[in-house]
C-alpha cells in the first residue's frame, strides 16, 4: 500500500489460505479436554506437536491448563503439515507432553496415531486424564536413546519413545541444534520452549504484566490469564486461594458451616460416620453430597466443616438412616448442633408395608406412601430402593431420588489406597478430595497400616497432619509435636554432648561400664537425629511436600531399621551398665 496504489489482503483462519482463503489446509483438528486427579492446583503446559514416523515436528502448539479454572473447558488446536500438501508417504501422529509449569518439570506423554492419513482434514478428539505424580523414566528403548532418556506413553504403555536433552532432537536424541530458548526455560525439540511462570512468548522472553504483588490477598498465587484459548472478556488473571480463603483475589474467608454430631446412649458409636447432605433447588433435582468422618475410639461425637448450602442432612451407619438436620432456609455460615437419636430413625418401606404391596411396582405403590406418615405420628422419614422421602409438616411423604448403591471412587478415579473410599467436594470441577480409610489403615490417602505388633510415629501422628496446608494451619498435636521433638532433640543432644565429654577422659573409662558410657553418649546424638529426620519426613510426606514413593519407601525402611536396631542396642547396653 502507498499514496497511490492500495490492495485488500486477507488474514485467514488456520484451516484456510489463498488470496481470498478460498483454500482449506490439509490439517489435523484436534479437540480435547483434561481432567487432574489430584493436582487441581497445579499449573500445566501442554506441548501438542505433529510429528511424522521419524519424529520430526511438522507443527506445534501450546496451552497452559489449571484445573480450578478450565476443568469444563474443551480445547480446540489446529496442526498444519510443514509442505503443501502433506508427504503422503510418511505416517503422521499427534503427540502431547505435559510438564509442570511451576517446577518446569516433565509429567506424562500421549501419542494418538492419525490412523486415516489419506484424508485432508483428520479430527481428533479425546479425554486426557494427568497422572499423579511424574513418569519414572525406562532402562531400555528401541531405538536407544543416545542423549535422552526413555519412556512411555500414558495410553500405549507398550511403546517407547526417547525425552531429548536439551541441544538435542531426532528418533534417538542423535542429531544436535542450537536451542534458542531464553535462560531459565525448558528447550524441546527443534527450538519449542517452556516457558517459566513469569514469562511467555515462542522463546519465552517477554515478561507477564498482568499478575501484580496486589492481584491476590492472603497469600494467594497469581495465574495469567490465556488470551489465545479465552474469549477477551473474560481473559483476566486466576488466583490460587489457600485453604480457608475464596473469592477473585481471595479476599473472603471461606464461609463454612460447622456442624456439631453427638450420639444418643442407646446407639452404639461407629467408627466411621457417612453424612449426605441435600440442597433443595426449585424446578429442579435436588443434589447430593456425601462425605466420611472417622470417629477416633476415644471419642464419643465429631464435628467437621462444610463450606456446601443444604437443607437435609442425615447419617448413614451400620446400614441404617438418621435424619440430623432439618431447615427450610439454608443459610452459611452457621454453627449447627445436632444429635442423632433413636426416633429419628428411617425405616424401610418393607417395614411400614406387608410384603404383597412392598414388592409392587413403584407405580402402584407410591400412591400409599402418605399412610405410614399419617398413621404414625412420630416418623420422619422412610426409604425404598429409589427414592428417600420424608414426613412434611402436613402429613405428606415429600420423595426424591436417592442412590443407595452409590460408589465413592471420586467418580471412576479413586486415588485412595487398601480399599479406602474417595469424596470430592464437587462432582464436577472439585478443587479438594478425601480418603475415608477401612479399618486398621490411615493416611492421606489409606497407604499406612497400623496391622504390625509396635506402634509407629505413623499411626499416633498421622491421622493429625492435614494435607497440602502449611505447618501454620495444622492441627495444634501437630505443632505441640513439633515443639516437642525440638525439644528432646535439644535436651537430647546436650545430654549426650556432656556425657562424651566426659567419658572420652581415659580416667573416666577406668570404670568398667566407661566405654559402654562413651559408646552410649555417640549412638544416642545419632538416633536422636535420626528420630528428627523420621519426624520430618513424616511431616512432609502427609503434607504432600515429598511425592516420591520410592524415596520415602527407601527412608522409612532405612531409617525406621536404625531406629528399631538402636533401641535393641541400647536396652543391651543399659543391662550391660546395670550389670556393672
């Protein structure tokens, strides 16, 4: 364009080219979403590329995927061929590698073969479930990888690929490039970066204005906003609010309600308590939330939180119904105190019903549901298979559907151990999930057993220890734990101190028992030490600080062997001085 002359130009959309776009690309049109398992907020970038059956790139993308925020949402990326048409004698797959964005570190990969490679457009469309932790990498590949490491691919466990270094690309990692990526960012391939949590950009040097010091409160975490995968008004930072918090900038305290459970004299107290709570919505079903409370042997009533509006809340135990909470106006904050009483019972209809008309189809039984609340003044509620109903104040069995035969595995993906049952705060997007361990297990997640013939620092600490909340927000046994590991480990180790002063004299050692009492001095300072780094460790695994089963395997059979072996050497080293 110039003073003279002008020409229109057309900016087309990635499925089209020409003057006019009158053209469509050959293209692979991938849609897809991703669902956390446990990391909801965790910040991941996925690296989607096109890649044919050498492992060359033909093109790429990116997102950058927060499951508090985009858990609902659908993914749509468009891959173009690097010619005009494709090479039509190569084989093409989509490859996606995620990586945690916050420690820059690799997570999983997913390959989906274009399976009908003749087409000009080929569309894919899947669902890509993050595994928990990083994928362990293998010992052999095939090809071997020369400057990279093996692994394999979440869903084709059977096929190897090789992880290049940086500096490095090709089938087997053998072919060297120049990475242009800037410092502090993770190279991939052919000049594809990572890039660092502050910045973005293809070679992540441009820095991220949008987050301030200001954009979240109470120590919430900034997260910019995606403008190429978010409709412009609504692309604005994502906080990450701490436990207790809630709002845009986290500047609300969480608004819960806590509810206060006790038990009549005639029951006998459970070890686990199931509590269903409804919330009554207009035109619509209601809906349920369920959740375990465990009920400590010494303990005689719980009480636990809940940040959910209801309107019903009743318990379940030893396969019977108790209606707990009643109210017409939902309100949260509150602070409920409850009982649950024998009276409040919820029988079955083949209780209130002979066996003719309780084994009728619903259809023709239904209708009689109303007696049994109007013959028996005290009932409250009842159940059939289907339904949960209850007396209302006129008398009337007012029903809705109720799943007696529910499976809490967190809906198909239940992170939980030895049998234990999984509990999301939200069926749908949950930002937080509970483990509800079987008898004789406990932990975080059900993976410790209190099944053995000692009692372990495990089973006294480890139902205490909250996960992913800092020491300020746990519990106050833990923080009266910590005080006082600090100070036996001080007390401890200056008591050994002075005793190896004074037993290395060589006139202290005349004494028969004297070298046993220097001995004694050195192995205490060890296995005090050693008994605050089982203690810390303990800590950080439960608090989810330390996620690497082996390592923390390794630890607690090394350590927990120095710890028993010592114990025995002591007591035969105090029988040997009382002996003295």
């Amino acid at each position: 364009m110039n003073n003279k002359t002008h020409k229109l130009h057309c900016l087309c959309p990635p499925s089209y080219y020409g003057d006019t776009c009158e053209y469509q690309n050959q293209r692979v049109s991938l849609t897809f979403q991703i669902r956390t398992i446990l990391d909801w907020r965790i910040v991941f970038t996925f690296i989607i590329t096109l890649i044919d059956d050498e492992g060359y790139v033909e093109s790429h993308d990116y997102i950058e995927y927060l499951s508090i925020r985009d858990c609902d949402t659908k993914f749509n990326v468009y891959l173009l061929y690097s010619t005009r048409p494709k090479n039509t004698l190569k084989n093409y797959s989509v490859r996606i590698d995620a990586f945690n964005k916050l420690r820059l570190s690799y997570r999983a990969s997913w390959i989906f073969p274009l399976r009908f490679p003749f087409l000009p457009v080929n569309r894919l469309s899947t669902l890509l479930i993050v595994p928990n932790s990083d994928s362990k990498f293998l010992q052999r590949c095939t090809p071997s990888c020369i400057h990279g490491q093996c692994s394999n691919y979440v869903n084709n466990q059977s096929s190897t690929f090789c992880r290049c270094e940086p500096g490095w690309l090709g089938i087997d990692c053998t072919i060297k490039h120049e990475c242009d990526c800037a410092p502090n960012s993770l190279c991939i391939g052919d000049s594809i970066c990572v890039c660092p949590f502050n910045r973005f950009g293809p070679r992540c040097y441009l820095l991220q204005s949008s987050c301030h010091p200001e954009s979240c409160a109470n120590d919430g975490q900034c997260v910019p906003g995606d403008a190429r995968h978010v409709p412009a008004d609504l692309n604005k930072p994502t906080c990450i609010c701490p436990q207790g918090y809630s709002g845009d900038r986290c500047e609300y305290r969480l608004n819960q309600t806590r509810i206060d459970v006790s038990f009549h004299n005639e029951l006998t107290i459970p070890s686990s308590l199931l509590v269903h709570l409804i919330t009554v919505q207009n035109e619509t079903e209601p809906i349920r939330t369920s959740t375990m409370k465990k009920i400590a042997f010494h303990q005689s009533s719980l009480s636990f939180y809940t940040s959910i509006t209801f309107n019903i809340a009743f318990a379940e135990m030893f396969s019977n119904y108790y209606v707990i909470i009643l109210r017409e106006q939902a309100r949260s904050p509150a602070t409920i105190s409850t009982q649950i009483i024998p009276s409040h019972r919820c029988p079955s209809i083949h209780e209130l019903f002979n066996t003719t008309l309780a084994n009728q189809h619903l259809l023709k039984r239904i209708k009689y549901y109303h007696i049994p609340c109007q013959e028996r003044l005290e009932l409250v509620c009842f159940y059939d298979d289907v339904h949960f109903c209850l007396c209302d104040l006129a008398r009337r069995a007012n029903c809705f559907e109720f799943d007696h035969n529910m499976t809490y595995d967190c809906h198909g993906y239940n992170l939980c151990e030895n049998g234990g049952h999984c509990f999301q705060d939200d069926p749908k997007c949950p930002t937080s999930a509970i483990c509800a361990c079987c008898e004789c297990y406990y932990g975080s997640r059900c993976q410790f057993s209190t099944k053995g013939s000692t009692l372990s620092l495990d089973t006294i600490l480890g139902y205490q220890i909250h996960p992913n909340v800092g020491i300020s927000r746990q519990s106050i046994a833990v923080k009266i734990t910590i005080v006082l590991t600090t100070i036996m480990l001080s007390f401890g180790f200056i008591s050994s101190l002075f005793s190896f002063l004074t037993f290395q004299r060589e006139t202290t050692r005349n004494v028969g028992c004297g070298l046993y009492l220097l001995t004694s001095s050195i192995t205490s300072m060890i296995t005090m030490s050693v008994f605050t780094v089982k203690f810390w460790f303990l800590l950080a695994w439960h608090m989810g600080s330390i996620n690497n089963r082996s390592f923390m395997h390794v630890q607690c059979v090394s350590i927990d062997f120095l710890l028993h072996h010592r114990s025995n050497d002591g007591e035969s080293d105090h029988g040997y001085v009382y002996r003295k």
